[in-house]
C-alpha cells in the first residue's frame, strides 16, 4: 500500500524550475463576443442605492417601533 506522501508527489515537469512557477491570473471562463470593458463604479450611487435600502427597512419596521411606543399611547 503506498504512504500518503507518495499520493500527493507531483508529476516531474518538462522544464527545470517550472514546478515553482505559479499563475497569478485568475481563472476565468471564456468570453464570447467582444471583450468588455472593466466598469468602474460611481461611489455616488453606491451611496445613494445605500440610502434607499436603509429607508426601506426602516419604513418597514417603523409601524412596530412606534405599536410598541408608550408615548404614543393614549392615557386616560
């Protein structure tokens, strides 16, 4: 039975020193088509999408804040 380092040995490479070359390129699948260009993002809208979202939780929870308010109760 082999030992355990014996399964992960490496193939012997074709070329001296090209084991230790490593690809820095991230793996892509390839595009059809033209090539896009890279999008760059406007900190301004970020922000703004930000603000819109925040406002939407906030509308939803503001009807259970405000049930649950004793100022906003009536004493009598």
């Amino acid at each position: 039975m082999p030992s355990a380092t014996q399964n992960n040995a490496k193939a012997p490479s074709s070329e001296p020193g090209e084991a230790e070359q490593k690809s820095t390129a991230p793996v892509t699948a390839p595009q059809s088509g033209a090539p896009r260009k890279p999008t760059v993002r406007d900190p301004y809208f970020d922000n703004a999408k930000y603000l819109a979202i925040l406002l939407v939780v906030m509308g939803h929870v503001w009807p259970t804040v405000i049930a649950g308010s004793q100022a906003t109760r009536r004493t009598s």
